[in-house]
C-alpha cells in the first residue's frame, strides 16, 4: 500500500519541510516508508552513520547517551510529531546519541542520502543553502 499522501501530511508539520509545496513534499514522501517497532527496540546506537531520518508518527522514542561508566543518560524523549536524526542528516556523519523504543512505536524513516538529494532538488541550490 502506497502510503505518500498520509506521510505528507505528517512531513508538512516538520519546520524543514513546511515551506515545500505538495508537488515537493510528495515527491519527499515517496522516499519514506512507514515503520513499526516493539516496546525496547532499539532505532539506532551511539556512534553508528546516520543513515535515515525519522519521524515519530506514534509511541515514543528516547534519545540517550551512555556515559564513561557505562550509564543510560536520557537526552530527549520524543513524541508523536517530533522529528529527529538532522544534526547528523546534514552533517554526514554519526549518530551522537542512541535510541529505543519505550512502548511500540510508529516511526516514519526515510534514507537521508536520498532525501537530501531529492530536498536539493526540489529547493534548489539558494533554498538549500537557508536549509543546510
């Protein structure tokens, strides 16, 4: 089932996306896929490349970093509507924190690679510039 047209409508709310038209942030949601994920799962560790930007539709999600001693040291926790996994979406690079599922949870993930390129497209090089 083609999901795009519900997963623009979450996508329009994210402050990044807000100023897209439809035509652009259908053509953003087309990349997205819809993801469910149990109570503890685990989204992504510390230090792993970021590779997926995500979009928590359902549940919550809680952003941790793990101390020198081994301890879990909550970040953020995340909600329905919140958005997360930019820092390193822009930057390339890895995650700076890790996160899990605390009840089951509805993500919405897209590749960044993929949704960058298509954000540069749409927006062209000025908007990706206010963007980046």
């Amino acid at each position: 089932m083609n999901h795009s047209k519900e997963i623009m409508q979450d996508l329009r709310v994210l402050p990044c996306l807000s100023g897209l038209r439809d035509k652009e942030l259908l053509t953003i949601s087309r990349l997205a896929r819809i993801r469910d994920a149990d109570k503890d799962e685990v989204i992504f560790k510390e230090a792993e490349p970021a590779e997926f930007f995500f979009t928590l539709r359902k549940g919550t999600v809680k952003l941790y970093k793990t101390s020198e001693e081994g301890r879990e040291l909550t970040v953020k926790v995340m909600r329905p509507g919140d958005y997360f996994c930019c820092a390193p979406f822009y930057s390339g690079g890895k995650h700076y924190v890790g996160a899990n599922t605390v009840e089951m949870s509805t993500l919405i993930v897209i590749p960044a690679k993929d949704f960058k390129e298509k954000l540069r497209e749409e927006v062209g090089e000025t908007g990706w510039k206010i963007i980046a």
